[in-house]
C-alpha cells in the first residue's frame, strides 16, 4: 500500500510517498481501507524528529486520526461490519491507505457526512471535548477564554462551548480567522498581534482558559482568570517556558491543568470515545456541531499542506484525500 514515509527529520520536503507493507491486525482491530486523514501540529514535530510516538507505532508514518471503510473484522467485534463507514483517532500511521485500530477506538461516522469531513473530527473534537468539558467542567453562563481560537481544536472548542451555552473570548493573529471564528459563534475577539492581550483582559474576567498556545500568554491569563479560575494547557506553540509566581496561584485559588491525548493508554481512550459518542456524537447528527474543513489535498501532496500548516495559514483543519476519497 501507499503511505507517506519521514525518510529523515527536516522540513515538509522530507516527506515521500513510498510503498510499505499493509498494517498488522491484531485480535479485536478493525482493518480499515483509508479514504482520508487529516493534519496536527503533533506531525510537524514528528516530521523534524521532536515528537516520537508511543512504543509500536512506527515513527516514521505520522497521522493521528482517519475516516474511511471497514475491509475486515479481526474477529468480529462491537458493533461493526466489513462495509461499515468509520473514524478514528490512531497513535500513527495515518497517513497510509489503510489503516489497523482496535474497534472501541472507532466511532460510526454520521450518516451526512463526507469523508473528508469526517477526518476532521476525531482528533480535535476529542481533544476539545476533553479540555472544555471533561478538564475544565464549563458549565453553561460561564465565560471561557480561547487561545488560537481559529486553529483545529479551537474551532471545536469553539462550537461546543457555544452548543452549552458559554460566553467566549478568542485570540487570533489574524482578523480573517477572528471574522470567521464570529461566524461559527464566537462573541468576543482579540488579535493579540495588534492589541495588547494583557490590556484588553484586565480585570478578572474570564471562568476558564483553554490554552493551546503556551508561554507567550501567560501574564494576560493569570490576570485574567477570576478567583477559582482553571486553565487547561493543551499546546505549545507559543513556547513552554515561563515564570510563575506561585503566590498568585494560591491567592486566587486557581486550577492549572496540563493534558495530552496521544500517549494516553488505550483504556483510557477507549473512556474518552464511549463518552464522546454518548455526548457528543448526536450533536453533529443534530448538525449542531460540523466539522470545518478549511482545505484538502492529495496524500501524495502532504508535503505542501505541512507547509501550509506552518504557514498558520488554516482555519480549523487540512484534510488529507486518501485514493478517490469516496
Ligand atoms: N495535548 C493534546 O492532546 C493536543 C491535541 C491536539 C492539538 N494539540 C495542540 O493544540 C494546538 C492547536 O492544534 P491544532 O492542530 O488545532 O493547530 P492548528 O490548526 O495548526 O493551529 C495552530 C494555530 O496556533 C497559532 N500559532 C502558531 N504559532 C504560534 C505562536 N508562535 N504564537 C501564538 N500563536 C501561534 C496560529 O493561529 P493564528 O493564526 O490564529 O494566530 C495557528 O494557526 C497546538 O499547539 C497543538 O500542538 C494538543
């Protein structure tokens, strides 16, 4: 089968569609025949060789999610059938015509959906759903600051908070992503290029932080959080390092969280999914949720969309078609 190989750490050119062998299936997988995946900032890192995948997934196919039909059953399991149209979160190895997955880590793609739309739910859905509801508890009435709220995850930060009734603020480099964002439900934005975060957010205003970007905004989001405030860390782009004053963790009582999906155990994923399809799956059913796609490209063309994607170009994801992609 066709996949796209990392033949050395380096940039979106050292990516190659190669020839490997087809995945292995192991007891209770569901072997899927890929019809598309989507990117992650977590492929760009494991392109330049600064993000290894957990133990068994080869590190040189990067991919975390797929949408595609199920060609076999080892053995039968849950409630799927050969024929079935499928989505899911991988490890790795998502950028490939098939792909294995245990079967509790898929989920029945909504019946009004493409393909290529479907890949751009599991991932960033999952990570938002987590973040805003499992991690931070939002709860209807309450304000939630969004950092990178164009992004992938903020996107679907985005709609779920809105689907539960909470007020939110979003930051973006750019006025195009915050407009776009407004669309989709967004009631305040800040372009902290050309105003000043800190300014802007004085006074405690805000219940909660989903942060996907890191250092750069950490003195606007400690001033602010309100008191009991909480502050989930999901991304780094923005950087790791900061200075912390702890007392001001501890006069305002906040809760900062730190949480990654990847390298969670299969159980625990396998939790996060069962959750996901009671809660959130019916949502899209509804069309209350909907995936945003902002481009799609060819697999063979992974290297201009990584390219893209470090441009900071995309508002919510780039879809990758994998063969016809019907
Ligand atoms: N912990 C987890 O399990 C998990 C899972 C998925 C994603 N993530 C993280 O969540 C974040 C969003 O992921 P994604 O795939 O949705 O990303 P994405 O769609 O590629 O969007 C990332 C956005 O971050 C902003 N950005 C980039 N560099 C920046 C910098 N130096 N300073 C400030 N902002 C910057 C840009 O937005 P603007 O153009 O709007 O400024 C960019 O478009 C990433 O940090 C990713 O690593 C974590």
């Amino acid at each position: 089968m066709k996949a796209i190989k990392i033949v050395r750490p380096g940039g979106p050119e050292v990516l190659k569609t190669i020839e490997v062998n087809e995945p292995r299936s192991a007891p209770g997988d569901l072997l899927v025949t890929v019809k598309a995946t989507a990117l992650n900032r977590a492929d760009i890192l494991q392109r330049m060789g600064r993000y290894p995948p957990p133990l068994g997934t080869d590190p040189d196919i990067p991919g975390l999610e797929f949408s595609g039909i199920v060609e076999q059953i080892n053995p039968a399991c849950g409630d799927f059938r050969p024929g079935d149209r499928v989505m899911g979160l991988l490890p790795g190895e998502g950028y490939a015509e098939k792909v294995s997955t245990p079967c509790y880590l898929a989920m029945p793609i909504p019946k009004h959906l493409s393909f290529e739309e479907a890949a751009a739910i599991p991932e960033v859905f999952l990570t938002a759903y987590d973040a805003v509801d499992l991690q931070l508890g939002m709860k209807r009435g309450e304000t939630l600051l969004i950092h990178a709220v164009g992004s992938g995850v903020g996107t679907a930060a985005l709609q779920l908070a809105r689907v539960k009734g909470i007020r939110t603020i979003g930051t973006s480099s750019s006025d195009i992503k915050l407009n776009k964002a407004k669309e989709l439900g967004l009631d305040l934005g800040i372009n902290h290029l050309s105003e000043d975060l800190s300014e802007v957010l004085r006074g405690e205003i805000v219940d909660a932080i989903l942060d996907l970007v890191g250092a750069i905004h950490w003195n606007a989001n400690l001033t602010c959080l309100k008191a009991c405030g909480r502050m989930v860390v999901v991304g780094l782009v923005g950087g790791r390092h900061v200075e912390l004053d702890l007392g001001l963790l501890l006069r305002k009582r906040i809760k900062l969280i730190g949480t990654v999906l990847r390298s969670r155990t299969v159980k625990e994923k396998i939790g996060l999914i069962r959750e996901f399809r009671e809660n959130v799956l019916p949502l899209f059913e509804q069309e209350r949720l909907k995936p945003i796609v902002d481009c799609v490209y060819d697999l063979e063309q992974a290297p201009a969309a990584h390219h893209y994607m470090e441009e900071n170009r995309n508002f919510g994801k780039i879809v990758l078609k994998v063969g016809t992609g019907r």
